[in-house]
C-alpha cells in the first residue's frame, strides 16, 4: 500500500481568515513533511472558489502551486485531483504538464475529468454545459493531450475532434517520463467516464466510494477494458483510485491506531493506495508515520493490484457523485 496526501490549498475552507504569505507557507511547508515522512505522493484540487459555496477567502491554483512544490520537494510525486480539462486549452495543459516533469525531475502526474462545479464555470465565463458536451469534450481533450505527449520532440501532434483539435503541433521538452506522464481520468460514471479512462488513462479516480463500492465497480471497469481489447495488464496499468468517504478516514493526524485501522481495511479490500486530508490548521501530526510504517508492512508485490485511494471530495468529476454516465 502507499500512501499519498492531499496538500491543503483553501478549497475546502482550511486557509480561511488566512493571510496568503502565511497560508502559502503552510502548503510548503505540509508538502515538505508529507516526503520526509515517507508519504507517495502529495497533490492538488483544481478549483477556483472554495467549497461548498464560495466565499472570499484563499484558493491556490493548481498548477502553478504544483509548479512551485515541485521545485521544493526531490522524492514524492505530484499530481491534480483531479484538473477541469475545459478551463484550459488542453494543447496548453500538456505543455505545462511536460514542463512540469522536467521541473520535478519526472515525478508529474495528470489527473482529468470533465468538471462539475457551475459556480466557478459561469464566474470564469466558461458557461456551463450539459453532462454530456463536458464528457465529449473531455474525450477530445485527452485525445490532444495523448497527441501532444507522444513521441520524441521531432513528432509533432495532429488531432481533429469536434471540441478541440491540434495540427503539427509542437511540444518539447517532451515529458522526463516515457513513454509519457501517467494520466488519471477521474468520474464514478460507468458508461462514459470509465470507457474514456480505459480507452485513454494509466488509472481510473474512483471518488469517495467504499471498500465493497469498490468491489462492486471493478469488474465494471474491466469490462469496459476489455471492450477495447485491453486487459489489465496490456497496454499499460489498469488501477483505481479510490475515494476515503465520509465517514471514513477523513483527515490525517489523530492517533496512529485509528489511522492504521482506517487504512487497513482498505488494504485488506484491495490493497489500495491511500490519499487523505491533512489536518487544515496544523502540519501532519507525527503520528501519520506510524500509519504510513503499519502499510507498508502489506505493501503488494510488483505482480498485483496497485490502486489508489483519493480525495473525499469530488475534485473534478463531470458531476456529484449520484452521476451514473
């Protein structure tokens, strides 16, 4: 099992009443533990308001903060839990994200998904779209970004899709990583969402379900690989991401038996990996690296399931969780 941490950013309300300078320092400075801790890997919601309403108060952008985590950290990875593909040119999201691997020395991961969050998509002037021009514009977008990545920096991208399109487009440096950075679709939808993530990603974010939800989904995602004629293994890695629910291990630092048991069950299921919350006004209490010491002690071998466990939050998936596309 390894164990990853969501890094706090204000989304979910931890920065409120903070001053940016000393908010900014605590993001940096719970990043910084999260590796000398032992943690997997830290990462990032991709929002622009806080949550559940918005409110006045501090919420990082992602990629520039992971930018910046990138440049303190030397071991963990990082990623996005999960970007809002249409609030970026997704040509521009692989540009950045290839950026972002020479930066961090190849530890970059993308994490998609079609967004969700209206308040935020009408602010920015994005409009808001049904669910179902959201899903295929995702679909085009990770067809760009596939593009974009592939190759070495003498292979220019060519896409033409309905929602985004590229043609000989040019993307160097190309990502540390090859044959590209792993991409991660994130959605709980089994007809739209979890084909895209076969057809398309090295990982599926299955968000806020439990051990037996999780059970019940994966010969779903299976089975929309082997539409494909892509087995778990073939083509690339075939894993889940799972979400801690509510009630579930929700924030990281109470006392280490708690946590352990918290993660155990999980890793008993499945043997996911786990991401969870950090405290929102504290650093990671010491007692996450007894957590992190009792998973590690199950880790699976090379030739089994690696899955992940992500945020209990929905952070990008086309809709809330009662979506069933």
């Amino acid at each position: 099992m390894r164990i990853g941490v969501i890094i706090p950013q204000g989304w979910t309300g931890e920065y409120d009443g903070w001053e940016p300078l000393d908010a900014w320092r605590r993001t940096t400075e719970v990043a910084q533990q999260a590796e000398r801790l032992g943690f997997e890997s830290i990462w990032l919601f991709d929002h622009f308001h806080t949550v559940p309403r918005p409110t006045d108060e501090i919420t990082f952008e992602s990629f520039t903060s992971l930018a910046a985590l990138a440049a303190i950290t030397e071991r963990v990875r990082l990623g996005h839990i999960v970007i809002c593909t249409a609030f970026r040119n997704p040509a521009l999201t692989a540009k950045m994200i290839s950026t972002m691997d020479s930066i961090s020395g190849g530890r970059m991961e993308l994490g998609i998904g079609a967004g969700w969050k209206r308040d935020e998509w009408l602010a920015y002037g994005y409009g808001f779209p049904e669910t179902k021009e959201r899903l295929a514009r995702l679909g085009d977008d990770l067809g760009v970004i596939e593009a974009m990545l592939a190759g070495d920096k003498h292979q220019h991208a060519t896409f033409d899709g309905s929602y985004s399109s590229v043609r000989a487009a040019r993307n160097i440096p190309k990502p540390i990583q090859q044959p590209r950075v792993p991409i991660m679709v994130g959605g709980n939808g089994p007809n739209v969402t979890w084909r895209l993530a076969a057809r398309h990603a090295d990982e599926l974010n299955l968000d806020g379900m439990t051990p037996e939800e999780v059970t019940e989904a994966l010969p779903v995602v299976r089975s929309r690989c082997e539409e494909i004629g892509r087995g778990r293994r073939a083509g690339g890695r075939s894993r889940a991401r799972l979400g801690v629910p509510r009630p579930g291990l929700r924030r990281l630092g109470p006392a280490a038996s708690s946590v352990s048991a918290s993660l155990g069950r999980v890793r008993a299921a499945h043997r996911q990996d786990v991401l969870a919350l950090p405290p929102p006004s504290s650093p990671l209490a010491p007692d996450a690296a007894t957590a992190v010491a009792c998973c590690r002690r199950s880790t699976p071998s090379p030739g089994s399931d690696r899955s992940t466990m992500a945020n209990p939050s929905r952070g990008g998936d086309a809709k809330p969780r009662a979506s069933r596309r």
